[in-house]
C-alpha cells in the first residue's frame, strides 16, 4: 500500500483528490493538512467524504508531510515551492498548483507574481507530441510532476492531434471556454454568488491575460513542434462543475474533413480516458462530471476553412484530482487507470 498525504486538503481541489484516493485500492491516506484551516475537522469542510470526518487537518509543514510515499498539493499558486523544497526525492510530490507547470520563465514571469520555480514533469499523459509519443514518455518513474492546468487540459486534448498531425495550421487558434464556478477555488468572492452566477454566463480574462494561455501555447507547441499563438478566452458558466472548450484552429491545404476525422480517431483509439465521439454526436459537461474521461469532437467548416474541436472535461476530475491520481499511477509503475475507471453521473 502507498501512503499518500495530501496538502492543502480543505479546498475544492484537495477534497476531490480525497475522494478519488479513496476508491484507490493500492493507497493509504496519510497526513491531511492545510492553512488556515488547520486546526478543523475534515468533515466540516468536506461532509460528503464520510470515512475520513474525523480526521483533524494538520498545519502544511515538510514535517508533517514526510515519510510518505507520495504527497499531493493542492495549494494555491506560489505556496508548493517552499513545501517541495522540504521534500526528498525517495518522495514522489504531484503539484495540482501552477508552481511548475512552464518551461519558460519568461512566460512565467509576464502571467505570475511569484518568483519563477522551475519547471517539473508535466502531467497529461495523453498529449500528443511532435514527431511521434505522448505526455505519459515523461511520467514514468518521475518523482516530481506538474498537474496540468483544468482549461490548458481540455483545449490540449482538443487540438493537439491536429497540430501534430499537420492537418491544422500553427498560427490563429482561437479558443473560447466555459468553466464551472469551482475553478475559481473555494473562497468566497461576491462575483461567485449564487445570485450573481445563476442564470447568466460572463467573460473574464479576456484579452489574453489568462493564466492558462501560456501553458495552452506550450502545450500545443510540443504537439506542433513550433510556436503556436492562441486567442483565449474563458467564460464563467452556471454550474459547479465542468469545462466545454470550443477551439477552431486554419486547416491545412488540401485536407478533407475525412482527413481531420482520420487524424483524431487515430490519436485517440487507444487512449482509456479520452473519446472521439460518434460524427454528429457533441461534448456535453453533463456526461463527464464526476468521472477522468474526455470526450471530443472535431468538424471540419470548409467555407471558413477552419477546423472545429470541442472536448467537455470535469474541472476538479480530469482537469485537476483524477489527473493527479493517473499521474501519480504513472510515477509508481501502477496501471494508469487504477482507481480511476468510474463513469459520469446522470443526471
């Protein structure tokens, strides 16, 4: 058994890794812990995880947290640094945080107020790469990996196969994305109320001052093999839970819709948690919340000359905990998928 300590357990993040721990049948849950918080019981925070009510959240210190196989983060950005820094290597540390996610620290530096920490294996195992390979080369036996982002996620996965393919064009990649109120995180912020959020639908970030931009434009550059500039806009939807991004990218001359249809059917046919699905048949947030899987579409509009790829993913699952549980497989030679098999729930 692998005894697992998760940080920053009293978030959203923290409680979902939590929950996904839980089913996992090769894990131990060991120390939680927390900031402000510390000092709680988990069950006043999170009632829905019943087993562990009990437990009292411990101050997030590299004291608490050694001696554990494996230690997740799931700390606000900037705070995983220093607790890594407290950490050996004979433990494997999986940051759900942005903390290591870039490979430039200009980029960095121009989206983040935090001194640049490096950067760490990256976590989607699914990614697509130049010149043949997927993300999941560089997670095997990694004792430090970088969860990636929820939105970076489910446009990557969107577009990548097309870009590494050729059958889309590098520049001019717009994505517009929907995200639940959950990836904001758990504090409370007025624009998050129920009545400022119910019924209505908002931009934010607009412009391309997101913070997923950079890791978007990494991501896709590693399945181009060159520079990819993307327009990103995020949009806050009425829900809790969920991502649907909507991400159209050049097709390439001469490509048919039957070679866009070729070209992801292919990247995808042997992936567990990721599916092409059905021509006519579209992502919807509905049928992946509370599951690891992704579902994807791709069109090509041939009078505007553009390829059109739409994946819906559970933020807190896929874009974040269930991430860092597949990662976490990866890293100690378990299969991927263990503990992570379950469906969506309906309705």
């Amino acid at each position: 058994m692998l005894r697992v300590a998760v940080a920053g357990a009293s978030g959203y993040a923290g409680g979902e890794v939590l929950r996904w721990l839980l089913r996992h049948p090769e894990v131990e849950i060991g120390a939680v812990t927390a900031g402000g918080n510390a000092g709680a019981q988990l069950g006043a925070l999170h009632p829905h995880l019943f087993s562990l009510g009990d437990r009292t959240l411990a101050e997030t210190t590299p004291e608490t947290l050694a001696g554990h196989d494996v230690v997740v983060l799931a700390l606000p950005h900037g705070h995983s640094s220093a607790v890594a820094e407290g950490l050996g290597d004979e433990t494997v540390v999986i940051d759900c945080g942005a903390d290591f996610r870039l490979s430039s620290e200009s980029a960095w530096t121009a989206f983040y107020d935090t001194p640049y920490a490096g950067s760490w294996a990256y976590g989607l195992p699914e990614l697509t790469l130049s010149g043949g390979g997927r993300g999941r080369d560089a997670l095997a036996a990694a004792r430090r990996v970088a969860v990636p982002g929820c939105y970076p996620t489910a446009v990557s996965l969107a577009l990548a196969p097309g870009l590494a393919a050729g059958v889309v064009e590098p520049q001019d990649v717009v994505v517009v994305a929907a995200s639940g109120t959950s990836g904001a995180g758990k504090a409370l912020k007025p624009h998050l109320l129920g009545s400022e959020v119910m019924g209505s639908m908002s931009p934010y970030g607009v412009g391309g001052v997101h913070r997923h931009t950079p890791e978007i434009e990494q991501n896709l550059g590693a399945a181009a093999g060159a520079p990819v500039t993307v327009s990103f806009t995020p949009t806050l939807a009425p829900m809790p839970r969920g991502i649907l991004a909507t991400c159209t990218a050049k097709v390439s001359s001469g490509t048919s819709a039957a070679d866009v249809r070729e070209v992801w059917d292919t990247a995808y046919e042997h992936e567990t948690f990721v599916h092409l699905l059905a021509p006519g048949a579209w992502p919807a947030t509905g049928h992946v919340v509370g599951s690891n899987h992704v579902t994807v579409q791709v069109a090509l509009d041939e009078r505007a000359g553009r390829v059109v790829a739409v994946a819906a993913i559970d933020n807190l699952a896929k874009g974040t905990a269930g991430a860092a549980v597949q990662c976490l497989n990866l890293a100690v030679g378990l299969p991927e998928s263990t503990g992570l098999l379950g469906s969506g729930v309906a309705p």
